[in-house]
C-alpha cells in the first residue's frame, strides 16, 4: 500500500531547543494530518477495544500540552481538575476540539520561546523534583509521537490511508 501521507522528518540541526520544537511540531502535525478529510463521525468512530478515536486522541493532547507546559513548566492553575480521558462529548465540535489542540500547541511553544534554556527548571514539581525545560520537551515529544502511531493505524482502519 502507498504511503500517501508521509512527510521527511525534520532536518533541522541549529541547536538543542530548535531541534527539539521541530521534531515535536512533526509529531504534532502528524497526529493533526490524520484528521484531515474526515467526517465528524469517522474522527469518533470507535476502532479497538479501548474506545479511542482520532479525535480522542487530538482531544487527550490538547489537555497533556496544557498539564506539562502549562502547569508544571509555567505554573499555570488548571481550570477545572485534568481530565485526559479520550471520550469527546458529542456537545463538542470537531471544530472546538482541533481548534484548542492548535491554541495549546501555540501557547505551549511561546512558553518554550519565552523560557529559551533548556535548562530552566520547571515551576510545579514533577514526581517531586523540579525537572527541567528538557525534560519536558522529551515527555511531550515522546507522548506526542506514542499517540501520532495510534493515529496511524486507526486512520488505515478508517480509509487505508498511510504514512506519516
């Protein structure tokens, strides 16, 4: 089967953040590429047994972007308590849930930018340790591209399309 939607990774070399926020938008545009053509009903179509969608799984990221450069690399207070489940309620476009992926993604990289050392520690502790701006970007890049391969393969379920 053709690969019709695979891309070349980054080839961007220019510095330790730099490489970082490339590889992690990658993983970003990959999981948002697989909702692309859909219909509404195919984007919450359950696929496996766990009940995970494409949408899901855009909807489970938008709240890890906010919980991990939000809350503990800035400080942020959450709105109501982290709720990382992957059911959207059907009361929530597909609309609302990419558009708040790409606010988050947005506000998630001007935190990084405005922060800029990799070695600045994060505010809120993290298994009770001050981790730093690194290791955040290595957990949501590896979360990211965890759930882009899930995104992967229920998008073939769906249409046959392939590629990342």
């Amino acid at each position: 089967m053709a690969e019709t939607q695979r891309r070349p990774v980054p080839r961007n070399d220019d510095g330790e953040l730099d490489t970082a926020l490339a590889f992690l938008t990658f993983a970003r545009e990959s999981v948002l590429i697989k909702t692309e053509g859909l219909s509404d009903e195919q984007l919450r179509r359950v696929l496996v047994e766990s009940g995970t969608t494409l949408l899901g799984l855009v909807q489970h990221l938008t709240v890890a972007e906010r919980h991990w450069f939000g809350h503990h690399l800035a400080g942020a207070e959450p709105d109501q308590e982290w709720d990382f489940d992957m059911q959207v309620p059907p009361d929530r476009s597909t609309a609302q849930v990419l558009d708040d992926y790409r606010a988050a993604i947005e506000r998630s990289d001007l935190l990084v930018r405005g922060i800029g050392d990799p070695d600045a520690p994060a505010v809120q502790q993290i298994d009770g340790r001050h981790m730093t701006l690194r290791w955040v970007l290595a957990h949501m890049t590896t979360e990211t591209v965890r759930h882009a391969g899930h995104a992967d393969i229920l998008r073939e379920q769906l249409d046959g399309t392939t590629g990342r």
